[in-house]
C-alpha cells in the first residue's frame, strides 16, 4: 500500500481487520440481546376525584405523566369514571 493511500484510510479503517484475517467481525462484539418489551394497561375506576387523585400522585411518583392517561370516562354506574394508561414495561 502507497503511503498516500494510507493516509488517505479513515482512521477507523486503518484498524479494520484485512481479509484473511480470522479475527471475528467487528458487529459481532457489538451485539447485545435487544430487551423485550410487553405492553400492560393500568385502568383506574371510581369516582371522578379519586381517579384524578390517584394520576396526580402517580406522577409526584414519576411514574407517568398526567397527560398519559386517557379521559376520565362514564362507567354506567353513578359517580364513578374510568381512566386508562397504556406502557410497555421492559422485561427481563
């Protein structure tokens, strides 16, 4: 190799393995297990300020934001709503 062409090389490329080399790709050190993710649903039901109590101190908690949830929704039965989060939670 031309001493221009060496300089030339970036100089990551200059510490590549050549071909015959049996040094294992580069990637394969590279590569971790990617972590699962699994979605879990969290729904509140009662009435509408202990619902709203309960999202309120989920995030003084840092568990999630108020703007998570949904709505607050009718339930059908008199004086309680209804309130959803959706996350995907890491599993190991």
């Amino acid at each position: 190799m031309a001493q221009s062409e060496k300089f030339a090389k970036s100089q990551p490329e200059q510490y590549l393995p050549t071909q015959g080399n049996n040094a294992p790709p580069l990637n394969q050190f590279d590569k971790k297990p990617s972590p699962k993710r699994e979605p879990i649903k969290h729904l509140l039901i009662g009435s509408p300020k202990a619902v709203t109590s309960t999202i309120h101190l989920l995030q003084v908690l840092s568990y999630a934001s108020v703007g998570d949830w949904s709505a607050l929704l009718p339930t059908g039965n008199p004086d309680e709503v209804m309130s959803i989060l959706s996350r995907q939670i890491l599993m190991q």
